[in-house]
C-alpha cells in the first residue's frame, strides 16, 4: 500500500513512512501542490495511492464515489510532523489489513489510535 500525503500533511512524514509504505509521496512531488481535491482524488485512485489527510473533503468524495482510492483520515489536533506520522506507523498492519477490504472507503485515526 502507498500513500498519497495531503498538502495540509508535511512532506518530512515521508521518511518515517517509507519503511513500511514503500512508493508512498506527498501532493507536491506528484505536480499536485495547489491542486484541487478533485484533482488529488482521481490522480490518487488511478496511481493506486490512499490519501492521507486532516480534511474531511476527501472522507465526503470516498462517501460520495466509492474507492478507489482509499482515504485515511487523521484527526489529532495541531502537533509535530512526527506526531502525525506516529499513529500510522503504530496502525500499519491494521491500516493494510482494513483498507485491502473492498467495501472499506475510510479510515480514521484517532489521537488514541
């Protein structure tokens, strides 16, 4: 599984990410900074990507279209890149296992998760 991190995520998520998200990259490095959420959600679904994201946007294009692609959304309030990247790392055998279901659109992780 890779990701596809949100504008509104920092791209230094990406090495932390890496071990365990190979081919993973960030809005910016795919021409995509700036982009609508539209833009990001056909790119994503047709590059295989799950969207990795702050913005509730993308949970209503997921709940409006379907997958692909896949959406996680992270609802932990203002902290460190490292803070953000954390509850993925700590979830990645569960976000694999969850998100390979194919009814599944949405994930969300909790500052608790």
């Amino acid at each position: 599984m890779k990701l596809l991190l949100d504008e509104n995520l920092s791209r230094r998520m990406l090495g932390m990410l890496e071990p365990y998200f190979p081919e993973s990259s960030h809005v910016s490095f795919v021409g995509l900074e700036g982009a609508k959420d539209a833009e990001i959600w056909s790119f994503a679904g047709e590059s295989n990507f799950v969207i990795v994201t702050r913005d509730s946007d993308f949970s209503e294009l997921a709940a409006l279209h379907g997958p692909p692609p896949k959406v996680i959304v992270l609802q932990i309030s203002n902290c460190r890149w490292r803070d953000m990247a954390s509850p993925i790392i700590r979830k990645h055998k569960e976000l694999v296992t969850y998100l390979g279901q194919p009814d599944v659109a949405v994930v969300e992780l909790r500052e608790s998760s």
